[in-house]
C-alpha cells in the first residue's frame, strides 16, 4: 500500500493499478474505442443501458413503461435503451474535515482516495470512462470522465491535489458541504452513469435524501461509508482525567471507565444507524469500510 497515513500521494494510487483484475471485475467486451453505432431500442435486452424516456408510441412494449414518469405527468412514457458501450463512472470522493481523521493505519480521506482510484482502474479495464467530484471544505473539483488510462489517471492527480488543500486548509468558513456537492453531482451525471459516493456522510440529512432518490432514477448510485474504529468505540485503556474544548466551551471528563466508553459506543451505533437509514430512505445501497484495514482485505465487501 505504501501510505503515510495523513498524506496522499500519486505512487500509491498508481499502485491500484495492479488490482485492477481482482475478483470481481469483469472486462468488457465491447472495445475501449469506438463509441460508434450504438442503437436505442423499447425494450432492455442483455448489454443494454437506459437512455431516455419518451411518450408512448403504438408498438411500443408495454414491458418498457415508464410507471414512475407516467404517474407524475399522467400520460403514458415509455424507457428507451441503447447498446451498452462505454459506461461512464463518476465518483464522488469526500475530503471535507471530518474524513481528515484516523487513529491507526490512514485518515479515513486517504482510505476514500484508495478506493476511488480502485474503482477507477478497475472501471477503466473494463472499458467505462472515469470522471468524477472531488470535494473539500475549500473547493471542489470536476473530473470530466475519459477513456482507458488518460480518465484515471487525470482523476487520481485530482485526488492528491485536492487532498493536499484539504490538509492546508485551515479554520477559514467551510464554503462546500455534502449537500452542495450532491446536487453538483446530480447536475453532472449524465444519465445510465454508474455513481460511486465516498464519504462519511457525517452532514448526510433529509435534503441529501431527495437528491440522492432523484440521482439513482436513472443512474446505478453506491454509497461506501467510511469509518474508523475509534468512531465506533473507545480503546480499553486506564481511567484517565481529560478536557477537551470546544470554541470558548471547555469539558473534564474520564476516559477509560467503562460507563464512558458503553454510553459512547451507544450514542456511535445510533448515529451510525441513523445514516445508514438515511441512506436506505435514499434507496441507495451501502456499503462500509474502514480506515485501519488495509483495502485489499476489504475489496469484496464492495461486491465489484
């Protein structure tokens, strides 16, 4: 892996290269180059991708309705697909303050950056264009999605640059949020994209919700919550006296007693929970991974 932990940089994603082939990837069939010749069609075949949808036309197969536009506007729209060539893949990778933090192994910002250049090798290899949105608490950055090698690594030099202003950037007014940059997202993706969104959706809330059901209409969303063990619960450890601050309010308590320490692990299971219904509410499916193991080891829960 060959990481600092706190600081990203560009051998270590390059190295992901090598994992492109892992289990579960499947190459495409269809060459990287030429996107030429694709053909819509009203009914969804295997190695099709939805298009558009439009009115309903005679001849049209009844399989392919639209229900969910056909209630809005009360007329009937049928789904078209096309051949599936090159799919495109966006990821949306989150180094906003609260992924800056790891207690063993890597900042959960590093880890986020290990899986999205995985998926962007690994989507590469099987023929999609990589783009994404890469986001801080300062700037965000859009990755317009490119074929083979030139779409990855033109992302992953966006990973490392974006990470490093992350650790620069001091306590100046935060100016991009999780919620800004979904609906960003939303705006970007064009639809039959495959999303992938890297975070701890630590500022996930009801307005993220809507964005992301109006996302995944059309498009195949995954969320990957990353997470560190510590934000689960506290090391066993000798009762120990602590204050901590926060702004102008300060705060002695114990570490190390067990009523400490079950009443945190309480209150983590139940914020915990709570962003996973949110992102269940969102219909979207979600998977987590940690920060203080290695990836590799981690690789399947992804289910690529």
């Amino acid at each position: 892996m060959h990481s600092q932990g706190a600081t990203l940089a560009l051998p270590e994603l390059l190295n992901y290269r090598r994992y492109r082939t892992m289990q579960g990837t499947r190459k495409s069939k269809v060459p990287a180059r030429g996107r030429g010749g694709a053909s819509l069609s009203r009914f969804k075949g295997r190695g099709m991708e939805f298009d558009e949808v439009r009115h309903y036309q005679n001849g049209d197969d009844i399989r392919a309705i639209d229900w969910r536009v056909t209630a809005r506007t009360g007329k009937t729209h049928t789904k078209l697909f096309r051949e599936e060539k090159e799919r495109p893949v966006f990821i949306m990778t989150d180094f906003s303050h609260s992924m800056l933090f790891g207690s063993s192994l890597l900042f959960k910002s590093v880890q986020a950056a290990h899986v999205a250049a995985a998926i962007a090798w690994q989507s590469a290899y099987r023929g999609d264009r990589v783009g994404g949105l890469i986001f801080n608490d300062d700037k965000h950055q859009e990755v317009k999605p490119l074929s083979r090698d030139k779409g990855v690594l033109r992302f992953i030099h966006s990973l490392v640059e974006s990470h490093q202003q992350a650790l620069n950037f001091s306590s100046q007014p935060v100016t991009q949020t999780l919620n800004d940059n979904l609906q960003r997202l939303q705006k970007l993706v064009k639809t039959g994209a495959e999303v992938y969104l890297l975070s701890d959706f630590h500022e996930l809330n009801t307005r993220s919700v809507e964005t992301l059901r109006a996302l995944s209409i059309h498009n195949k969303v995954q969320a990957i919550l990353l997470q560190d063990p510590m934000e689960q619960q506290l090391p066993a450890s000798s009762p120990v006296q602590v204050s901590a601050r926060d702004g102008d309010f300060e705060r002695e308590f114990w570490l190390g007693l067990k009523s400490t320490n079950d009443a945190y692990a309480k209150k983590a299971s139940q914020w915990y929970n709570q962003r996973l219904q949110l992102l269940n509410q969102a219909r979207i499916p979600v998977f987590t991974l940690s920060s203080a193991t290695p990836l590799p080891l981690q690789w399947q829960e992804i289910g690529r």
